[in-house]
C-alpha cells in the first residue's frame, strides 16, 4: 500500500475476509439505527471497515515510528485478519525501550477514540456521521483494551515482559513469564468470551441470544483464543532460538581454505586442498589478493575424469563486497548480513585483510537448525 517512513506496508488477503464480516455485521446495524439509508447502509459499512483498518494501521505505525527511533529496523508492517503487525527485526537493548515501544500502539488507540469522541460531540447524533464517529471511538477502545491485555503476543504482553526483564535483569525470565500469561489469557478467551457474552453484559439478553449467534460467539473465541496460544509459543520459541544464536559464529562455522590461481587445474587444487586438511578453494591474483570462490556445487558438477582439464577459475563467483565478512561476526549480526548480501559462500577474513576461509550458507543453515531443536 505504500512506504511511510520507508517501512512498507502489506494487506494479507485475510483482510478482504474481515473487512466483508464488519461491512456485513456494522451494515445490519446501521438498518436498525438509520433504516432510511435502504441499500446504502452497506457501502457506509464498508466505510467503517476501510476508515477502522486506517485507524490499526496508525496503532502499527506508532510501533514502527518508536522502533525507528531507537535504530530497530522494521521489516514491513501487515493489515490482516485481526488488527496488524509490525515486524521489528531486532530486540530492544533496554527493557525500557521495549515497554516504550509496546506502549505507543494501544495509546495512539486511546489518542484516535478520544478524538473521534470529540468529532461525535461535534455532529448531531443518530446522523451517518454520528454513527460512524461513535462506531470508530467503541472500536479503537476495544483495540486498545485488547492490546493491553498482559500476555504475548499482544501489546500489554511485551509491556509485562519488559516489567519482569527489569526486576530480574533477564530478558529470557520476561519473555517465559509474559508467554505462559498469554497462554493462561488464550484459555481464558476461549472460555470466558461465550459466557461473557450469554451473561447479557452486552445489552442483550442471555435468553434473547440463539443458536446461530452462540455458534459464531464460540467460533470468536475459537479463533482469538488460536491466534494467542500461537503468538505466544511463536514468542517462546523466538527467545530460546536468541539465547543460541551466539552459537552461530563465523570464526567456528568457517571451512579452513587454500589460495590457488585461477589456471590451476581443479585436480590439482583439490589435492592440494586435501594436503592442508581444508574444505574450500580461494582463488587469488598474481599478489595473493583474494579475486574469486570455487562453488562447492560447481565442484560437485565436474565429474573426476574431467577434473584435471578444468581451471578453477571457470568454476568460481567473483567476490562483491557483500562476499566479504568479518571473522568476528556472531549471533543476529551474522544472519543479517547473509539475509542482505545472499550467496552460497562468503569469504572470511580477519581484521587485517587475511584469509580466514570460507564460511558456506549450507553450514549456517545446519548450525541453526540445530540451535532450533535444543
């Protein structure tokens, strides 16, 4: 839909799903309230759904303006079936942050209601503009009465986490404490939102409700209840992966390398390569400067007959700037620059300029594998 703030902004096709709910749902609504609209009280609920979904994308847009703030990078921000999300790809430094960041989206809600309140104040009630007015003040209440509700995924749970991350210095010990509260939250949707709702608390009577609503009041909490059970594992699961990803470092992934030039023949290069006990082949110019890498697929294609008539260099990628890391490079550091400059095999050198080897995707991918299931 567009870049604010050069973060780019997605609507999944789950959107068009709920906005066809609400248009649906706020359009036999609007029959009750105003039955003089006839056909038109649809096209008015479309409004709504369209005018609400504008309203959660500036909830999303305050997450993503304070984590720019503090240097997060934001990956996209996506409208989907229930409210939006701001993927921030890195963690806060500070658990202070963390809560700023968390609090900002429920508090632009409360900001949009009251002015919408206002706005509603302003015109003559049981009007379109009255109706609509009131609807969006209920609805951006609810996102943020909803959002602050203290367990992952939502808002309140990150707020909680950075709590608990501040009294125990731990951020692992928030995030255990504010998923297993979002988790205790998912069963209590699931259970509580059909009795809240046959209680009358809503206006209408608990005999008054029938089947058909009971069905769909137990299919809401179904999925309310689905989304944060997931989002809350999903949160679990991502702070047990960061406490291993140090694991992950570039000096022990890397495959040991020799330098040949490019006219030595690839038997030649893999004998010599199997002397020195390495796994990789650098290919280097006159001076012994780096030029090139021989893919390990590029190897593995050449049958053995051939290999003595085949120069390495017809085998190998030209290193870019983006081939080239550090030695030093761990954790979320190293996956970034791999998730920026793709490629099979980079070239690892230490702060000197000096060939360390040759780190392969293939071997990262394994190792993270691997951090995943511990």
């Amino acid at each position: 839909m567009g870049r604010p703030f050069g973060v780019p902004v997605y609507v999944a096709p789950s959107w068009f799903l709920v906005a066809a709910l609400i248009t649906w749902v706020f359009g036999d609504q609007l029959n009750r309230v105003l039955p003089e609209l006839g056909g038109l009280n649809y096209l008015v609920s479309l409004f709504f759904a369209v005018a609400f979904y504008a309203s959660v994308l500036v909830h999303e847009l305050a997450h993503t303006v304070a984590a720019l703030h503090y240097k997060l990078p934001v990956r996209r921000i996506q409208l989907q079936f229930f409210g939006g999300s701001s993927e921030i790809e890195k963690e806060s430094e500070t658990p202070g942050r963390e809560f700023v960041i968390a609090f900002v989206g429920p508090l632009l809600s409360l900001v949009l209601a009251g002015v919408f309140y206002l706005g509603m104040r302003a015109v003559e009630p049981g009007t379109v503009p009255g109706v609509l007015l009131a609807g969006l003040m209920i609805s951006n209440l609810i996102v943020a009465a909803f959002n602050l509700l203290p367990g992952l995924p939502l808002d309140g749970g990150r707020m909680l986490r950075a709590v608990v991350w501040k009294i125990t210095g731990k951020p692992m010990s928030g995030t255990v404490a504010a998923a297993w509260v979002g988790r205790a939250l998912a069963v209590a949707v699931l259970i509580g939102l059909p009795l809240f709702t046959h209680s009358g608390a809503l206006g209408t009577p608990g005999q008054e409700i029938g089947g058909v609503q009971s069905v769909t009041d137990a299919l809401l909490a179904a999925i309310l209840a689905a989304i944060i059970w997931t989002g809350a594992g999903n949160s679990l699961r991502s702070a047990r992966l960061r406490e291993h990803l140090p694991e992950l470092a570039a000096r022990t992934l890397t495959r040991r390398a020799v330098p040949v030039e490019a006219d030595t023949p690839l038997s030649e290069a893999l004998r010599r390569a199997n002397e020195a006990g390495a796994r990789a082949l650098v290919v280097v110019d006159g001076q012994g400067s780096p030029t090139a890498l021989v893919r390990e697929a590029a190897i593995v294609g050449v049958p053995q007959h051939r290999r003595p008539w085949v120069a390495v260099g017809g085998l190998a990628q030209e290193l870019t700037d983006g081939m080239r890391i550090p030695a030093d490079l761990v954790g979320e550091s190293l996956l970034e620059h791999l998730r920026t400059t793709p490629a099979t095999e980079y070239l690892v050198v230490e702060d000197t300029g000096a060939i360390y080897g040759v780190l392969s995707t293939a071997d990262v991918e394994r190792a993270f594998v691997a951090a995943m299931t511990r």
